[in-house]
C-alpha cells in the first residue's frame, strides 16, 4: 500500500458508483475512508455489505434508514451501520457531505494512490 500521510481532496481517487455521489477515497491498512458529496434529492437505494461502516454528516441533511430505522440527520449527526445491515438514505433538498469510514477496508473500492 502506498504512503500517503497528507492529502487534500483533489488528490484523491474519485467513485462515483450511484447517480448524485461523489466519493474522495482514502485507503488505508484497517479502514476506508470517504469523503461523500450528496447532490440534492440522491437517493441511495438500500444494499449491504460485510464490513461496519460509520460517519457524520458535515453539511445538509438526509434521512437515512439502518436495519429498518429511520432517522432525519443533520450536520454534527452521526451514523453506524453494521456488517451486513441493510441500509439507505435520501438526501433532502440541499447538497450534503458525509464522511464515511468502513471498517475493515472496503476491497471493492479503488486504492489509494
């Protein structure tokens, strides 16, 4: 795995995997990491997958349901998912940004380089 010790956003590898997401991705040895920009009205459809995730909502809002409970989350608010939850959100009417962390690291995902 690369040494990557300081990145700013532009140089990060980009996802963009559903319709209204943009990903900034770092990888590292134990975790993924995700910067997520959300443009308003994405709706991420429900799925799941074999490693926990977790994050915080740093701007806007959405409503995001875990193992079939919902929640409206707003800046500051935080989130954990457990391997193998179903789980999804909609974004309201502004853009939102959440930072996701997926532990252990995602392989479905780019490296870091």
């Amino acid at each position: 795995m690369p040494r990557l010790y300081f990145a700013s956003p532009r140089d990060l590898p980009v996802v963009r995997s559903v319709e209204g997401m943009t990903r900034r991705l770092v990888q590292t040895e134990h975790a993924t990491i995700a910067i997520t920009d959300l443009e308003p009205k994405t709706v991420i459809d429900t799925h799941k997958h074999q490693v926990e995730q977790s994050g915080v909502v740093v701007k806007g809002s959405l409503v995001y349901v875990i193992a079939g409970e919902q929640r409206i989350l707003r800046p500051g608010d935080t989130y954990r998912v457990p391997a193998g939850a179903s789980h999804g959100a909609r974004v309201f009417e502004e853009a939102a940004r959440v930072i996701d962390v997926w532990a252990p690291p995602r392989d479905d995902l780019p490296k870091t380089t």
